[in-house]
C-alpha cells in the first residue's frame, strides 16, 4: 500500500503562467518536507516545479490567518473582459488597493544594472512630461482619495530635469507619504541637491537601492563597485536627517549571506528607518541570471534573517495581513542603534494561533484593528508612533515607552514581487504595490513588468487576449 502513497501533501490546486511562453496553465500546490512547491504544466512547454516556500507552516498560516477583508479603490480603471491577469487594472476583480503606487518618470539612469526590471540603462534618453506624471498622479488620486504611499521611481528619478516640479505636484494633491527610489549616485555626488531634497523631509522618505557591503557582490548586481558612493549618499542623508529606508535586492548566492549584517548596519545609521529585502524577480534585464539557479523565495530571506541576526525571533518576523503571500515584516524599536523586535512583544497566540476557534485575536475587535492598523503598510509612517503606541498600551504586561516615536521605530520587510515562474492568479489578485501606467491605469506592479510594461502589451499580452477571445467564443 505504502508505494501507492505519493510523497506529498496535495494542498490545492493553483492558476499560474507558463515560465516561457506566459499564457495561463493549471497547476498544483504540493507540500513535501516542509518545502512547497508548484507544480504546472505547458501543453507545449511541459511541466515546470517552482520551489514556493521553504517553509510550509509559515506559508500555510500566512495564508490562513494572516489575512483581512480586501479592502477596495474608490475606483476601478478597466472592466473584467479577458479575465485576470489580461484585464490590469485596476479592474473590479483585483481584491486590494494600493497601498504603494510607483510613479515611473523615466527610463534614463546613470548605472547600467545586470539585473533591472525596468531595463533602464544611459541609452534610454526619455523622461516622461511633467504632464504627463501630473495625470498619473491624478488617477492615482482618484482611485484612492488620499493615497497612503506615492514612490516616484524610474530609471533613475533624480535626473530628471523637472525633479522637484514632480515633488511639489506631489505634494500639491493629498498624498500620505511620499517617497523617492533611486540609486543614490546624485545623493553622493551633488550636495546642493540633497539640501533641495531636505525640504521635503516632513512626510518623506528615500528609498536608497542598497544591495550588499562587499565588491564582488555590487559588480554582479549593479555593474559598478559603488560601496563609496554609498556611502558618501547616506552621510549626506543623515546631515539633512531625511528618512532612508535600504532597498536589497537580494540573489542566492551573490548576497543572501549578507542579510543580517545589512540589518545591523542599517540600525547603526541614524536616517535609516528599515530595509526592505526584494528576492530578484524574473523581469526586465536579468544578465546572468538563471531563475532555476539564483530565484530565492520570501520564507528564505526571511530564515536568512533570522539566522543571521540574533535580533529576532521566529514571531518577530511575521506575514502582512493586506498581502500576506508577497510581504513579511518585523517591526522593531531603536535605541542607540540596537534594535528590540517589537512584532514579537505581541502575545504570538493574539497574531499566530488566532484562527476562528482562539480567544484574543478574533474575539477583541479592537486588538485585531489595531493590529492590522499597525501591521499594514498603508498606515503612514507619521502616524507609526502612535499606532504603535496604541497597540503596546492595550497589552498589559508591555510597557509602552512613552517618548516613542516614528524615529525609533524600525521596519524590516520582505517583499517578493511575483514573476512568471512563482505566478498564483490568488495572489496576483491581492498584491497591494502598483504602478501609474501613463494611459490612467493603476496596474499591480508584478503583472506590470510581465505584460504591461513598454512593449510587452503588444507582443505578449495581445496574443494572449485573442486566444482568451477565442476560446471563450467571444470571436
Ligand atoms: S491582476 Fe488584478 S487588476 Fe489585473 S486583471 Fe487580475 S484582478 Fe484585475
Ligand atoms: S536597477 Fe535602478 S539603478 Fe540599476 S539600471 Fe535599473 S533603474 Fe538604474
Ligand atoms: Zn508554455
């Protein structure tokens, strides 16, 4: 009998992608050994087995309790015609707003990356008009009232010769939060820029591309040893004071060992407020990377972290309740650059073992409010202290520091974009990060990059659509 046991846990069926040709293929999800994996098949390309998480009882609770009614935009874009993921966006099937809207303004920068979904490069002159990010921020604006995080990205935005006609725009319309990605070469290299920058500080953050400490491991991701301009990028953000968070983006084997040195350096600078690790998603130029290879998943940066720092524990560490599949967080405290995990102070039964049938966390409404207030990205990070604040005071036995403030707090997250190779049609649906496409579209950032982003809507997406038509009959 036992041989005809299979030696896995059928856990569910999954709508995914094909690897390679991108039209959409059924799968399964298998659990073996504390591993998950998805199992898909291409009627042309053959079956394909995607490592999805290394850890199956993280995984299954952050899909089982780690999650909260989606909450809606005032506005959807599109309509439901070819079916998901041919309708972005946002369309009315999509089960969460933006927490976070990137603006892209151009596709020029200064560095040339080995791996760059947008594929931006020096050879790219365009910068989009004023106008035009005028109107992409107003669909933004229009799809959620007062957006909680707007990140003007690119390419790289600094050089944009309108740069900070784009911060006022901003600021002219009710946005929460606003940030800036960039690699951090014009921080480094133009200190009459970064002083224009401090301006905006109140409500603001840089979002400084920060990948790794060691040479080796810059040239392979980012072409150039840019330690130094590192450098010289967060002094000039700390004597301006202005809010940095440190974007890694993180490859098996080429800095995944770096993870928790990352994490004690950041606390050790005094503008940054947390590191964001991205596992490298499968889009745009992508030179030497092979996704079977160097692909690392959500739960093993998340294990990396807690191997490599002593800082925190396995309930620190914990799923993101409006996008629990794509985004984990610690919240932590910093005191004199040593950091006291915060997340973990909560009794793990109140966020853990929470599911229908436990007391706190779905009797006491309040506690699970506050919670998801705090454990959401979509609170602004003015407001953090006294979320935070809030959430240590209706817990008992914690003492809630009374000066506390958005200044110590620290905010470490993973989060994992998802590519053709990890594609669920059930979290795509959920993904909380979109971009401003030119044309007035809020699109989710992931199936941005797979079929919306320059070209692609022609030659990859428009295929599919006809052969969704075609087979629905609608031809
Ligand atoms: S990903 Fe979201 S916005 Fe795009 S088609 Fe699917 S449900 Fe609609
Ligand atoms: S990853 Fe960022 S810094 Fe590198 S080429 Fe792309 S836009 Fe420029
Ligand atoms: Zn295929």
């Amino acid at each position: 009998m036992a041989d005809r046991v299979r030696p896995y846990l059928f856990y569910d069926v999954v709508v995914s992608i094909c690897g390679t040709c991108f039209r959409r293929v059924e799968g399964k999800l298998l659990i073996a050994d504390d591993r998950v994996y998805m199992s898909k098949r291409c009627p042309e390309h053959g079956e394909e087995r995607v490592l999805v998480a290394d850890d199956a009882e993280y995984w299954r609770r952050s899909r089982e309790v780690f999650i909260k009614p989606p909450e809606q935009p005032n506005h959807f874009n599109t309509e439901t015609r070819w079916g998901c993921p041919y309708d972005c966006g946002l369309c009315p099937s999509h089960e969460q707003h933006s927490c976070l809207t990137l603006v892209e303004v151009t596709d020029h920068c200064n560095l040339r990356c080995p791996v760059c979904y947008s594929s931006s490069g020096p050879e790219r002159p365009a910068y989009r008009s004023l106008a035009t990010i005028e109107r992409m921020l107003d669909a933004i604006v229009a799809n959620e009232r007062e957006p909680d995080v707007v990140q003007i990205s690119g390419g790289e935005p600094t050089l944009h010769p309108e740069f900070f006609a784009i911060l006022d725009a901003a600021r002219r319309r009710p946005i929460k939060h606003l940030m800036v990605n960039t690699n951090g070469v014009r921080l480094a290299s133009d200190p009459a820029f970064v002083e224009q920058l401090a301006s905006y500080r109140r409500g603001f953050e840089v979002y400084l591309q920060f990948d790794s400490l060691e040479r080796e491991a810059l040239l392979k991701l980012r072409g150039a040893d840019l330690r130094s301009v590192r450098e010289r990028a967060l002094a000039a953000l700390d004597e301006h004071e202005i809010s940095t968070t440190l974007v890694v983006t993180v490859m098996r084997g080429v800095n995944d060992s770096e993870v928790g040195r990352i994490v004690e350096f950041a606390a050790s600078r005094r503008c940054v407020r947390g590191v964001t690790f991205q596992p490298v998603q499968s889009a745009g130029r992508l030179d030497g990377f092979d996704p079977a290879r160097d692909r690392l998943t959500l739960t093993e940066v998340r294990r990396r972290i807690l191997e490599q720092t002593s800082i925190f524990r396995p309930e620190d560490v914990i799923p993101v309740p409006c996008h629990p599949d794509g985004i984990a967080m610690a919240y932590a405290l910093k005191i004199n650059g040593s950091l006291v995990p915060l997340t973990g102070l909560v009794p793990p039964e109140v966020l853990v073992d929470g599911g229908r049938n436990t007391i706190v966390y779905e009797q006491d409404a309040t506690i699970r409010d506050r919670l998801f207030r705090l454990f959401s990205t979509n609170h602004s990070p003015d407001s953090a202290g006294h979320s935070l604040r809030d959430l240590l005071c209706c817990l008992p036995h914690v003492d809630a520091p009374q000066s506390l403030r958005y200044e110590d707090v620290f905010r470490v997250l993973v989060m994992q974009f998802i590519d053709a190779h990890s594609f669920d049609l059930r979290a795509i649906k959920k993904t909380c990060v979109h971009i401003a496409h030119p044309d007035g579209r809020i699109i989710p950032f992931d199936t941005f990059n797979l079929f919306y982003r320059d070209d692609l809507e022609t030659t990859r997406l428009t295929p599919l659509r006809r052969d969704a038509e075609a087979r629905a009959g609608v031809v």
